[in-house]
C-alpha cells in the first residue's frame, strides 16, 4: 500500500482526515479509504482472531465487563430486524435497538415480542432525535414497556420538550451528551439542567460527540466526574467535522485510552456506520480503546439501570 509522503499524523484528530489534509477534497474519499486499510491492519497487529479478543479482555479484566456492542441503526439504518440478524453468532452481549427516527418506533415497539433478545445482557432503545410526526407525550407511551423491561432509553436533551413526559422512567430515562451542532446538551453545565428537571434519570456519555466538541476529552472528564455515577452505557465512533459516524481511527482509540481507567464499567455501544464485513475488526478496535492496562478499581463505581 503506497502513502502520500506528506502525511503527517497528529494526536487527538482523526486518522482519516489526518491523512487527507495534504489531499485536494475530491480525493478525500480515497484516503478514508486508505486510512480505514490502515486502521484494520493495525488492529490485527494487536489480534489474530476473536479468541485473541477475549483472551485479552480477560488479560485486562476491565473489557469483559464492559460489553461491547453495536447500536442497530449503524449497522442497518432503519432495519433494527436487519441489524439484529448482523450481529448474531458474534458473540455480542450489548445492542441499542435504533428508532432515530420517529417514524421507525412504532414497528419497533410493536415487534419486541417476536425479536429474539435471548443474546444480549444489555439492550437499549434510542428514542427519536427529531419529532415531526409524533408528539412527545405519545413517543413516550410508546416507549413505556421498557420501564418494566429494565432498558435505559437513550434521550437527547434537544428533543426533550416536556420533562414530565419522562419521569415515571426514572434511570430508565438516559440523558446524552450532544455534538457541536447542538445547542443543549454539550457540556455538563448544559447537561446540569435535564437531570435536576430529571434527577433520577441515567447517562449515556458519547465519546464521539465529547471529542468533537472539545478535542482533548477535558468535556468528557469532567462529564464523568459529574455524572459518572449515572452512567449507564457508553456511545463510541469517529465522527467527522458534520458530525457523521465513521469507523474507529487508531487516534480515536489512544485518545479514549488515556481516560479509559476514569471510566466505570458500563457496557459499550457502537455507533460507527460500518459494512458487515468489518463489523468483527471495529468490536476489535472497541475493545483496544479500553485496554489500559490496569485496574478500574480507582475509577467511580457505576450505578447500575437493572
């Protein structure tokens, strides 16, 4: 594989628009391209095979606990079904059920009975991030079979239009971080005013969404020194400057691995938008984020949502 010989690679940014800033932009498909052969590559220098994975998770020990899984949307946009059958026979143990839009929630909540969920230890469900069709009050009677069912509903704080609509969810309702083009819920002040307005309501941290706002992760420390005991799961993907997800860079993972021991074991749901065949290889990239080396036993202890 030939490189450009002016590519530099710079700490805390992302692998494949590092590799694209000597490029003109028609060419910048191309080095994701690159960088994404170059990333598995790296990744495989670290695991042979899936039984090397969890050789190493239960080397580390804090990996096994902290289920990695994949969000069904990223896998399959709109075909939770689809996403589902993606995932079986890998050994998964964490799924986000994916209803972004509020077109896709009722067919999903409609269809729980029939899914086969046996699988997994943690299933969540993504609440809509935009209402245009439904109203808030019925996307939350929608979703009110997860209370007895123990899920966390993952909210974002810009779709939340009447807090009592998600009170009676309790820890089951699950505040998220936001990305750089929201206007609420990008840093902890701002995320401060939902959980007094829901002040038993978990935390879903997006790694990606912290990055993008502030490079260095210093929003995400101090979201976990916050509200790390509300922590429920974990978001992770690369995003790029228009807040798309991407598959894991290798600068993504050295830079979640710095804080990896500050954060309590929770599972680990994926949102990077990935093609079946390179669903095994980003579980793999996953999991090197959180391998650290050493214990979680200094970090907060999480509160658990079961």
């Amino acid at each position: 594989m030939a490189f450009h010989p002016d590519l530099v690679l710079y700490p805390h940014c992302d692998l494949h628009v590092s590799l694209a800033l000597p490029l003109k932009l028609k060419e910048f498909k191309e080095a994701r391209q690159i960088g994404a052969q170059f990333q598995n590559a790296l990744s495989k220098l670290f695991f042979d095979s899936d039984s090397d994975l969890t050789k190493a998770a239960q080397r580390y020990g804090g990996v096994l606990m902290r289920h990695i899984g994949f969000s069904t949307g990223a896998l399959a946009l709109g075909d939770f079904r689809r996403g589902l059958a993606l995932l079986a026979g890998r050994g998964v143990r964490a799924v986000e059920l994916s209803a972004l839009r509020d077109g896709e929630l009722p067919s999903l909540m409609a269809g729980l009975d029939q899914l086969d969920l046996s699988a997994f230890e943690h299933i969540s469900v993504h609440a809509p991030s935009k209402l245009r069709t439904v109203r808030e009050s019925v996307v939350a009677d929608l979703l009110r079979p997860c209370i007895e069912r123990r899920w966390p509903v993952v909210l974002h704080p810009d779709a939340i239009g009447d807090h009592g609509c998600w009170s009676d969810f309790g820890a089951m309702a699950c505040i998220e971080n936001m990305d750089a083009r929201k206007s609420d819920g990008r840093t902890s002040t701002e995320l401060a005013t939902h959980f007094e307005r829901l002040p038993a309501a978990s935390f879903c941290l997006d790694l990606g969404h912290a990055q993008q706002v502030d490079p260095t992760l210093g929003i995400a420390r101090r979201m976990l020194s916050d509200f790390g005991d509300r922590l429920a799961q974990i978001h992770l993907s690369e995003l790029d400057v228009r807040a798309q997800h991407h598959a894991l860079s290798m600068a993504t993972v050295w830079s979640v691995s710095e804080i990896a021991r500050l954060i309590p074991p929770c599972p680990v749901i994926l949102e990077s938008i990935v093609p079946p065949e390179s669903i095994d290889s980003e579980l793999r990239m996953a999991a090197m984020c959180f391998e650290t080396g050493r214990s979680n036993a200094d970090a907060r202890p999480s509160v658990s949502s079961a």
